[in-house]
C-alpha cells in the first residue's frame, strides 16, 4: 500500500512541481511512509536517496551533485549514498578515485562479494588516473592487489606523455557538459560531440 502511495503522489505532482517552483519542493508529499505509517523526514536516509535518483532521472544534474555530496556529509558510511557519491564524483572528475574507495570500503562492511568490491576498486584506480590522483591510484592499486587483479598497474606504469591530455569527468563529463547521451561509446563520441557544438553555434547566430 505505501508503495502504491508513493506511486500516486509521484505521478500527481511531478507535472506541477518541477513546472511551478523548480525545485524538490514537491518531492516532500512523496517520500514513502514507513512501516508506522509516518512520512519520511526530509534528513531521513530515504529522503535523500529518492531526491538524488529523481534529479538524476530529470537530468539536473548540478542539483544531482549538490544533493549527493549533501547526502554524504550526513551519512558518512550509507554504502547506497557511498554508491551515488562514486557516480557523480566520476562525472563531474572531482575526488572519483576517493569515492570509489569509500564505496568500496562500505562493500567490505557490507559483506559484498569479492568481485563486485574488486569492480568498484578497478573503477576507481581508473577515475583516479585519469583524474590525475596518483597516490589515491597507487592506494587503490595496492588494494587491487590484495584481491589478486594483475589486471591494473601501479599509477607509476601510466604516467602520460607529452601528448596526452586530462580532461577532469572524461568522456561523460564532456556528455554532460554539451548536453548529450551520457552512454555514447568513445568510437561515436567526437562525432556527436562535434554534432553538439555545431548546434549550439548555429542557434547562437538565430
């Protein structure tokens, strides 16, 4: 029953919300209600996993971010906010390789399997080197060796050369910035990137 009422309420308000304020005012009525039949306080755990999930799915994304570091200060060690926290830090290239340690650490608490904790760390080195945090990826490399991976280096092995640009979020940074599929694959990339940044010129000129 509070599911289907969660349901109800988000259908009802979302077409009005988001048109008249802007904001997640209208979230509030639709968080679920617990096991007491009381509604979710607005610093509850479920409040902010459901805002973060609902800015994401609106493509806010700067609330998105705002909202998850928020959630992180408060809960510390939520593994399903550590999870968030890891998404949003990849895209927007900021402390990645940081957050996909802290979620893999709450995987650990947790009891999660091996493998799925050794993905997260595999992850992480990645964002950390390309995020230019080699000691976080040496950290997370040694890590990854614990589990066994010979898969990933140590950071020192990719040190680029003269060559080889950073860029902070990577590829769905750039998505995000120019307002295009988070998931295109690196083959497709330069050309809808490109595709984007013609647009916007041409409707710049209008």
């Amino acid at each position: 029953m509070a599911k289907l009422h969660l349901v109800l309420l988000l259908l009802f308000w979302f077409p009005f919300g988001t048109a008249a304020a802007g904001t997640l005012e209208f979230v509030t009525p639709a968080i679920e209600f617990n096991a007491n039949g009381s509604q979710e306080d607005e610093n509850s755990l479920q409040f902010y996993l459901t805002k973060i999930d609902l800015l994401e799915d609106e493509d806010r994304i700067l609330e998105w971010r705002d909202a998850s570091r928020e959630a992180s200060e408060l809960f510390p060690e939520d593994e399903a906010v550590l999870q968030r926290l890891a998404s949003v830090s990849d895209v927007f290239g900021s402390h990645g390789g940081e957050a996909y340690e802290r979620w893999a650490a709450a995987m650990e608490r947790a009891g999660r399997p091996a493998t799925e904790v050794q993905s997260v760390l595999e992850r992480g080195f990645i964002v950390a080197l390309r995020d230019g945090e080699r000691e976080r990826a040496d950290r997370l490399s040694e890590k990854l060796a614990r589990f066994g991976s010979t898969s990933l280096r140590s950071a020192k092995a990719f040190v680029p050369d003269r060559s080889t640009i950073v860029v902070p979020g990577g590829i769905r940074g750039l998505a995000a910035a120019v307002e295009i599929d988070l998931t295109i694959p690196p083959s497709r990339f330069v050309a809808e990137y490109d595709r984007a940044i013609l647009e916007r010129a041409a409707l710049s000129t209008l």
